[in-house]
C-alpha cells in the first residue's frame, strides 16, 4: 500500500504541472490588457504601461512567468499578486476558500445522505411505486437548470416563507448556507440516487448474492455488508470526484445567494481581467481534485478486500 501511495504522488507531479501550465496560459493570453484596466477611461501613456508591466514581471516570455508562478508557490507559498489591488493571492485564499469548504460540506452531505437513502429505497423496490417516484423525482432534478432552481428555491423558502435568509450574511451560519448548499447539491444528490439504485438493482441478481441468501445469512448482513460494500464502488468514485465539483461548480449558486466563495471571487477574477487569481484559485482546486482521486483509490481497497495495492 505505502509504495502504492508513493507512486500516485509521483504520477501526480506531471498532472499538475500539466493541467497548472494549460491553465496559466488561458488566463495569461485572453483578451484584454489587465494594466491597462487598472486606469480605466483615463488611461496612460505607454512608458508608464510598460513600466508597471516590467514591474509586475509581465514582459516575459509566458513560460519564464510560468516557472516563476510554479517555484514561488511549491518552495514559498506565494501564489502571486493582484494586479489591479496589489493584494496577495493568498489572502483572497484565506477569505474564499472556508466559506467554499463549508458550503461544500454542507452540499456534500445533503448529497450523501439523502442520495444514498434515495438510491437504496428505490433500489431494493426497483420497478414498485417507490422506485417510480424516486426516479421520477431526480429526473426532475436533473432536468431544471441550477439557476432556475436557485431562483425556486430562493423566492420560496426565503421570500415566501421566510424561512432563510435571502442572501448569506458575513457570519456564514449553517443555517444560512443551508438554501445555497441544497441548491448545489441538487444535481448531484439526483446522480447519486440513481448511481446507487442502479448498482444495487443489478447486485440484487448477482450470484454471491444468491449464495449469501441460500446460505441463511440473516438479510441485515446479506444487504448491509454484501450487498451495499459491493453496490457503494462505483458510488464512492462518483462522491470523491463531485467535492472538487461542488466547490469549483458553485459560481452561479454562491452568486446567486451572495456567497464569497471561490466561484465568487474566480467569477469576479475573470471579469476584471485578473489572471493571477484566476490561476491561484484554479489550482487550489486541482490539488483537490488530485487528493481526492487518491483518497478514492484507497477506499476501493476498504470496499472491497478482493482489491489490493501493490
């Protein structure tokens, strides 16, 4: 297993330098001058652009500012600089990234919870009633666009009920983050519901399933070990993967609800041009992704004992 752990991490060395570089060179060769959208409607005189520009290091060649971007964060932690506000990277960091976390959690285990009890329910009743409104119900879900459901949800928990607060206020209460994060987790929750349902359907009809029955194994063991261990596989990769979806994905849901997560301020960072955050958000959220496939890997082995890691 330990030598199984070392050779991921080394595979994931070229991923991230890869998928950081592409990154790094879509924000650095859009359209637009981000120095000269510091002055605005006044704007200034060449030397001064060129002077700022050769400040900020921008007169390099795209890949000299590359291995620069790349060593001031492994070997000091510095993602850079804004350029229009001069603020660190890592302080819009430090403000974007909790208020993501949270909201991500809280998506997460709406998704997991109900997802999973979805997905059994309708699963071990396939083609019953129950199963017919779980499938009709998630196919619902799936089909609204988040917006719409966002603007749903908002207009009648909040301001029908008043239930929630229509926007999140700065204490970022679980309460107030719940609306948002239900809204984020709708997709996925209706993904999870028919991934578990559909896996649990097709292990119903295995053959060690049969075998655990015929061998008088009481059903709570035959369906809480035998059948969810083997059923929850393909569920788990999908679970592992969406935590890097929920907080990358959720630039409509956090700008809809006022959330200053990473969609926000990424959102924010693309409007004005600012291809230093941009880069910075985007590859905390690679690093994210990247532990989560491992994490995914090794809970294979926890799933299912056939599964060993050389």
């Amino acid at each position: 297993m330990g030598r199984y752990v070392v050779r991921r991490l080394l595979q994931m060395i070229p991923v991230f330098v890869g998928t950081t570089l592409l990154i790094f060179l879509m924000a650095y060769t859009l359209p637009g001058d981000p120095v000269r959208a510091m002055f605005g409607d006044r704007g200034a005189d060449p030397a001064t652009l060129a002077h700022i520009r050769h400040d900020l290091g921008l007169d390099q060649p795209l890949i000299k500012q590359y291995w620069d971007y790349l060593t001031g964060m492994v070997l000091h932690g510095d993602f850079g600089t804004q350029i229009q506000s001069g603020r660190p990277v890592t302080d819009v960091l430090s403000d974007a990234f909790p208020v993501s976390m949270r909201l991500a959690l809280i998506a997460f285990g709406i998704e997991l919870v109900l997802g999973l009890a979805l997905g059994i329910v309708s699963g071990l009743k396939a083609g019953k009633l129950r199963d017919n409104v779980v499938l009709l119900l998630t196919l619902l879900l799936i089909s609204v666009p988040v917006f719409v459901l966002g603007f749903l949800f908002k207009w009648l928990f909040a301001n029908q009920l008043g239930w929630v607060t229509p926007n999140v206020q700065d204490s970022m209460s679980v309460s107030e983050l719940f609306l948002p994060a239900t809204v984020l987790a709708a997709l996925s929750l209706a993904y999870v519901a028919r991934l578990t349902r559909t896996s649990i359907a097709e292990n119903l009809r295995a053959d060690y399933m049969r075998t655990a029955v015929a061998k008088g194994l009481p059903r709570r063991r035959v369906v809480g070990v035998h059948l969810m261990r083997n059923s929850l596989i393909p569920v788990v990769t999908f679970l592992g993967y969406d935590i890097g979806s929920l907080m990358a994905g959720a630039v409509v849901t956090e700008g809809m609800f006022n959330v200053k997560g990473v969609g926000y301020y990424l959102f924010d960072a693309i409007q004005r041009q600012e291809g230093t955050t941009v880069v910075g958000l985007v590859t905390v959220m690679v690093l994210i992704y990247l532990a989560a496939s491992l994490i995914v890997d090794l809970l294979y082995a926890v799933l299912d004992p056939r599964i060993r890691y050389a």
